[in-house]
C-alpha cells in the first residue's frame, strides 16, 4: 500500500460522497497508511547488547608472593675523618661531593700552638740529654776513685741510680718529643681512602677537638641498599642468605628508575634491633650498579619467595562463590564468560593467591573482576579496561604488587 493508492481510492470515493467527507476520509487512510509505513520500519530485536565488565589479565609469575622494603643506597666502606688534635680550622680544601685520592689533604689546622709544643718538647729533650751526660760523667769518676779504694761500694752504687734514672728520663722525653713532633704533622687532615666526600661537618674558623668528625669519605666502588626489616621478616632474609633460590629473587630499584632492578645479595643483617624502630639492619649489595645508581638515593628492595609456579594472583573482588565453590568467571575470545573452580591459598590486602582446578584458568587468561554476582553462566560482556592499572589496552594486567615488581622478576 502507498501514498498515490490511497490517493486514488480517495478520488474514486469522491464521485459519491461530498467534498468535506471525502477530505476527512482521505486524511484519516492516509495516517493509517503512515502508521503501517512506520510499523514496519522498526528493527528486529535482536540478540542482547553485551554487558561492560571490568576485567584483568593474569600476568605470568604473579602468583609469587613479594615484599617491599625501602631504604638508602649507601657505600660499604664509609670513614668520618678527624683531627687527632684540638684546635681552629685554617683551611677546608675540600667540598662536599669531591672525588678525593687516598693521603689528599682535605683540611689544616692552625699550626702554631702545635709548632710551639714540638719546640717545647725538642728543648726538653737537650736539658734532659745534659742530665743524662753528667749523671754518666760522674758515674765514670767514682767507678775510678773506687778501684783506687778511695770512694766506697754505696757511694758508687748511688752514682750508678742517678746515671740510670737521667738515661731513664732522657728515654721518655724523646717519646714525648716524638708525639709531640707528629702532632705537629696531625694539624693537617688527608683521606685514609679514595673516594668521594659525601659530608662536611666543619668549616673553616672553627675549633673542633681531638676525634670530632669533620668529613666523611665514602667508596662508591661498593654500593650498597640499607632497609629496616621488621621482626616477623627477619627468618626469611636469613633463610635465603643460605638458599640460593630464594636469593635468585631478591633486586633493588630506584624510585628514580621505575622498571629498572638490579640483582643483590644479603651481605649482613644486624644482630639486635633499632631502639626506637625495633627492626634490623639490613645491608643488601648491588650486584654490577650502573652509573644511575648513586649514593644517598632513595630505593626499595623486592624480596620473592619461591612459591609453586602454578600459584596465580587475581583481585579478590573477581572471586565468586557459588553453592560452597569458589570460582572466577573466564572471558573467551568471544566475550562470554565461564565460571571456572579455584582454590584459595591465601588472602592479601587486595588480591588473592588461587591454585586453579584442571581445565580451569591460567596465566594469560581474562578474566572479571568486578560485579561477578551478576553474570550468568555463558553471558556476553564486553571487557573493560581500569585507567589506574597498567595493561595493554584493552584489558588491565594485574600485577602481584602496586609497582609490577613480579613481571620484571618473571622476565629476569
């Protein structure tokens, strides 16, 4: 039926009806005609439209369990240098930051008052030379005059005292000349070591004492991550200075180079805790660090355990639990999902550790991670990425911690 049908029925019509009921009877086809156009314009209801569900990606290795500690890359060898007498500062000849060679000089005292004690001490020495010289002298005279039978055995015997207590006295001073002489050679500072001066405690005009640190010097050619382990950790950072698996895990970061680990090895951990913190010193050594790697910077340590390498890790709000049975719904390729049986091992802060059943998922697979107690059983969704997870994007990759340490441990 069309427009130019109805038309001409209407026109038919007219030759028997008069105008007005002939207008009001084609209006009234022509509007059903356009209601049965539109009728049978609309779509067919098809099939429906997928539901958007947030999903992740199992990465692989994820299943291994991870702790972060943070800490300060320091050298192994670090020296506070010090006067070895009191005095005021003339000169600083080094700054903070400088590359120095093992016996440079880095700061002099003024050298007066030691000067005048060395003089002190060598003009002691030639008064008591002069005792020493006379005592020896009239020792000499009475050991004639007694083989002669003119003095007697006591006489003599006390020569003999006085000529060994002046050489006696003579002995110490020229000790205490030499102390004197080499604190004289004290007044200036030298590096014990080569390396670079990581801290400056003095400036030049100040009066330091004897021992007071006035720089530090540090050899960078051995750098090393400083952390705190807690009590409850501790057993776990001894048990793997002895197991090479679980060492095989353990890296270093710098905040300042996301992505990028180093390999490390325990070298010590404290034998008592912090006073205040009540956690253990622990010093990890990097393993061949680059130029990136710098004293003072800021870094963490990824400590891994050896777990079963079919353990997975999924977001706890993708678990679902249906008639006593956990599972998580897997997403196929085309987009209807599945719930698949697991096992839990362990729940964390936001994930869990799962052991799958036979056939169920594994590490590449998709699966939901929000709203699983709406899906049904062979329901098409439409994967949905989070913007504040990392992926590939078009599904997010959940990794076993915040910072993606598992994957880099996987790849490495």
């Amino acid at each position: 039926m069309n427009i130019e049908s109805i038309i001409g029925k209407t026109v038919s019509l007219s030759l028997s009806l008069s105008e007005e009921q002939t207008r009001g009877i084609a209006m009234t086809m022509v509007a059903a005609a356009l209601l049965s156009l539109n009728a049978c314009s609309k779509p067919d209801a098809g099939a429906p439209a997928p539901r958007p569900a947030l999903a992740y990606k199992i990465a692989a290795g994820a299943g291994a369990e991870t702790e972060l500690y943070a800490g300060e890359i320091r050298a192994r060898h670090e020296v506070d240098h010090a006067f070895r007498v009191g005095g005021k500062i003339s000169q600083r000849l080094v700054d903070a930051g400088a590359t120095v060679k093992k016996g440079q000089p880095l700061a002099r005292l003024d050298p007066q008052d030691v000067r005048l004690s060395a003089d002190a001490a060598r003009a002691q020495v030639a008064a008591q030379q002069a005792e020493a010289d006379y005592a020896d002298s009239e020792l000499k005279r009475y050991q004639d005059l007694f083989a002669k039978g003119f003095v007697s055995k006591s006489a003599l015997d006390q020569k003999m005292n006085a000529a060994n207590a002046a050489n006696a006295r003579l002995a110490a001073q020229r000790a205490q000349a030499d102390v004197s002489i080499n604190q004289a050679g004290y007044a200036a500072l030298v590096a014990e070591l080569d390396g670079v001066v990581t801290q400056v405690n003095a400036e030049a005009g100040q009066v330091v004492t004897a021992g007071q640190a006035v720089m530090k010097i540090a050899n960078p050619k051995e750098k090393e991550l400083v952390i705190s382990a807690p009590e409850s950790k501790l057993a776990d950072f001894k048990a793997a200075t002895g197991n090479p698996a679980l060492a095989a895990n353990l890296r270093v970061a710098l905040w300042s180079q996301p992505g990028k680990y180093y390999a490390a090895r325990i070298r010590e951990i404290g034998a008592a805790a912090d006073a205040v913190t009540r956690t253990y010193s622990v010093r990890l050594t990097i393993q061949a660090p680059d130029d990136a790697v710098q004293l003072g910077m800021t870094a963490y340590s990824v400590f891994g355990s050896a777990n079963d390498a079919g353990t997975l890790a999924v977001p706890l709000s993708s678990l679902y639990v249906k008639a006593g049975v956990t599972g998580v719904w897997l997403i196929a390729t085309d987009g209807k999902v599945s719930l698949k049986p697991v096992t839990v091992l362990q729940y964390r802060e936001t994930t869990a550790f799962i052991k799958p059943e036979a056939g169920g998922v594994k590490a590449g697979d998709t699966i939901v991670a929000a709203g699983v107690h709406k899906l049904r059983e062979g329901e098409l969704v439409k994967p949905i990425s989070d913007p504040l997870v990392t992926g590939d994007g078009k599904v997010a990759i959940i990794p076993a911690d915040p910072v993606g340490i598992v994957p880099a441990l996987a790849r490495q």
